[in-house]
C-alpha cells in the first residue's frame, strides 16, 4: 500500500494523490494547475501516470483546484467511477462545463496571437463533450454513508464545511490482512461560519493527509471580517469610487452577498448597487438553494422565512450577458461589483480590472487566497503595473485584503483538528495544499504538540502506508 502526491506540494493548485491498494490505483481529488501559463498548461496536459489505470476517482469537493481536469484524465482513457458527495455532484455538473467552456474561448483567444505570430494553434485543454462524458461517470453518495471503492477499500465522506458538498474523506483499506485508515482533508472549512455546517471532527486514523493553505496565519474573527468590510466599502464610497471583487462563483461569492445583506439591513452601510457579475455564480447559488439541508441552523430558519433570502435581496442585481456585463463599465455612482475568477486568472474579473485598477478612486477587495504567479497575488502584492488581457495598466486603486473571509481552516484550526486525533493510532501526517512557507509552519506547529512522523512529501515519491 502506497501513495504519491502529484501537484499541491509546496502549491495550492493541482491537487492529485494516487493511492495504491492491493494493486488497485484510486485517485484523490484531479484539480487544475493555475500560475504560470506555460508550465500550468504543461501540468494539466501530462498526467505523470496513465489515466486509463485508475480503477476509481474520489473527488473531495469541487473547487476547481481539486476537480478541474477530470474532463482531461476521461479524455485520456479514464473510464472509472467518480465518487463525490451530491451536492459536489451538482456544483461540478456547472463548473467542469463552465471550465470547458473557458478553456474553449482561451484556446480562441491564444491562437489569434499565435496565428500572427506564425505559430501553430493550440487546441483547448478540454471540450465540452469531454466534460459531459465526465459527469456521466459521476457517483453521488451522502455524507456518512460507507461505500464500496474497490473490493479492498471502503470510503465514507464526513461534511468539511468548505463549499457546499465538501467532504473530509475517510478512506479504509485493507492489504495482505492488514486494515489501515486514510484520512484526507481535502479542504478543511472554518467553524462558525455563516451559511454551513462546521467541520465534522475525525478522531482516528492511522495516516492523516492536511491541506495548509493558511498553515502560518490566524484568521480575523467573524466581527472583525464585518467591520473590515464595512470600512473598505464606507471608504471608497466616500471617493465616489467602485468596490471591485474578484470571488470564486461557489462559497466566497454567497458569503460576500450575506455580509453585504446583513451590513445594510443593520444600518451599517448605505444603500447601494450590488451586482454579482458571473453567471457560474448565478448557476451556483442556484444549487446552494437546492441544497438548503446542508446549511447551518441560522440559515435554515432564514430560508424558512419567506421574507428573507440571503442570495437573492432587493438591491442585489444577477447580471448574466456578456452585453450586460460591459454596460456595467458606464457606470459612474458607486457600487460593488463581485466577478469571478477568484485568481483573477480568467473569467469577467479581468474586464473589470482593466477598467478599474488604474483610477485611484477604486478598491480591488480581495478575499481569496491568491496562489504564486496569479493575476491576484500581483495585486495583493501590489504591483505598480499589471498586465491585463495583453495590456498594461498602472494599478492606482486601493487593494484591500481581507484573508478573514476565507473558508480554509486557518493555523490554530488546523493544529486543533490534528491534534484531536487519537495519538496511540497515528502513524503518520503529510502536509500538502500549501505553500513552502505555510506547510513548514505547520510541519514545526504539528511537531511541538508531539506529534512524530510529519512531513511534507516529495512530489511524484512513493510513500509506504
């Protein structure tokens, strides 16, 4: 029994794990690189191993970091079952096509330059037949169900309160008649949140898995998140300047709408446009409202008040066209428009930013991670020119980061969840899904609660169970 980490080492993106048991070859999550556009596209297109021999796919949430290129390994002979939660199901059933339909337009956009360039064309990642024929393949399961994976492996997916769906993933497999327990993260959510349920807490396994995207920072209290964005949105109100916020279509961009809703129903900010600008965010809240079993108990009696609906209030606008979306550049009062990507790496963000960046009456809200080599880690680093869709534009704008919005479990959550593992039974940790800084300071924070054998694995290494 082993293991292989491919992508998320050191990294946020990419994830792709394959374990073997017994002979049989079980990927975890098969996320889409993002950075540097060559050496993503290099990743994504070259599986380092051959996708028609995976026996089955457990797929943890569907963030496209994690579910991104299955149209891809399907495209390259992988013909197995994809096991994810029902709701993940149904958010990917809108992301992978959404994607294919990126890829498709990316592919367009490439090749006008290559065309004048003498260069030959580059076909797109993936189609949307591929995505399609991927979905077909999809097993959904409810959380707390135990389900067969293989005849040697058995599977049960515990909520991760993450996005809607997401699922902490418990993996029991069995070799030469010796049992061993797998627990994986996947993504780890925050307790206490709006929305969704908090993390369901996993007390025994032999091998834990962690993701450490926020594995040196400590997140800002719930309060604090309110009152920081109140104070960004009150500022550049009172410039006569435009919140522009780059958002994930699923989780980020519902929890931004509720905090917003809630803020001006309580008085503590004005009236004032609102638009969420990507229809992959539109499709999403859609499967939230489908989903309202998986929200919290504050949420759910807020849906049973007919009065009330956090993804849909008065002031809020859904702006769908692509002709509709450009109208919003004409606009000269203020408001908040929220876009995806959530990297700023494609989508209708970059039309906004490039209409925007460079006023200094504007804010760019930023309140995702932003991975190394992205459009959004430049400005979260605030760069003094950017370069958007082939031009340069001086960025002028206030950049305001709110990293206490994310849905990642931040240090002091991760260490607690680690350490409520039973210590008599766990033989090994790996850290992954971070970067060098933060999985190192996760690696020195899980070893001085005297937990022994932690690491961060070597990318492509096998790693005896």
């Amino acid at each position: 029994m082993d293991i292989r980490f491919h992508n998320a080492v050191r990294e946020v993106t990419g994830t792709m794990h394959l374990l073997t048991v017994a002979g049989k070859r079980i990927l975890l999550d098969c996320g889409l690189s993002q950075g540097r556009r060559a050496e993503a596209d290099r990743k994504n297109r070259n599986f380092p191993f051959d996708p028609a021999s995976i026996d089955a796919l457990i797929l943890s949430h569907a963030h496209i970091d994690h579910s991104g290129n299955i149209p891809q390994l399907v495209k390259q002979g992988y013909m197995g079952p994809i096991f994810s939660t029902h709701a993940t199901y149904d958010l990917a059933s809108i992301m992978l096509r959404d994607s294919a339909h990126i890829q498709k337009k990316d592919a367009e956009f490439l090749n006008k330059r290559a065309r004048k360039g003498g260069s030959p064309p580059i076909p797109p990642l993936y189609s949307m037949q591929d995505a399609e024929k991927a979905l077909r393949q999809f097993v959904g399961m409810g959380y707390e169900r135990t389900f067969l994976v293989t005849p040697e492996v058995r599977a049960t997916f515990f909520d991760a309160g993450h996005i809607l769906g997401s699922a902490v993933v418990q993996i029991d497999a069995s070799e030469n008649g010796r049992p061993s327990r797998i627990v994986f993260t996947g993504d780890l959510g925050r307790a206490n949140l709006p929305l969704l349920r908090d993390p369901v807490r996993l007390t025994e396994a032999d091998v834990f898995i962690t993701e450490s995207t926020y594995g040196n920072k400590v997140h800002d209290e719930i309060l604090d998140m309110e009152e920081e964005l109140r104070d960004v949105v009150r500022r550049t109100m009172d410039r006569g300047g435009k919140i522009i916020v780059p958002s994930f279509s699923v989780g980020r961009t519902q929890e931004i709408v509720y905090f917003l809703h809630k803020l001006i129903n309580e008085g503590a900010l004005p009236e004032l446009p609102i638009f969420v600008d990507s229809p992959l965010s539109i499709s999403a809240t859609e499967v939230f409202r489908m989903h309202s079993e998986l929200f919290d108990e504050e949420t759910q009696e807020a849906f049973l008040d007919r009065r009330v609906d956090p993804f849909g209030f008065h002031r809020l606008r859904y702006v769908q066209s692509a002709a509709e979306s450009k109208t919003l550049n004409s606009i000269r009062e203020s408001c908040v428009i929220i876009s995806a990507s959530g990297m700023c790496e494609a989508g209708r963000i970059l039309h906004h930013l490039a209409n925007n960046v460079s006023d200094p009456k504007n804010s760019v809200l930023v309140v995702s991670f932003m991975a190394a080599n992205t459009l959004g880690r430049r400005i979260v680093e605030r760069q003094p020119v950017l370069k958007i869709l082939g031009e340069t534009h001086p960025l002028r704008a206030e950049v305001a980061t709110l990293n206490g919005f994310s849905a990642h479990a931040d240090r002091n959550a991760l260490l607690e969840y680690a350490g409520g593992l039973n210590r008599a039974r766990l033989r090994q940790v790996f850290v992954v899904h971070g970067e060098t800084p933060q999985s190192e300071a996760l690696v020195s924070g899980l070893q001085d609660q005297g937990i022994e054998n932690v690491l961060i694995p070597e990318e492509g290494k096998a790693y005896t169970l």
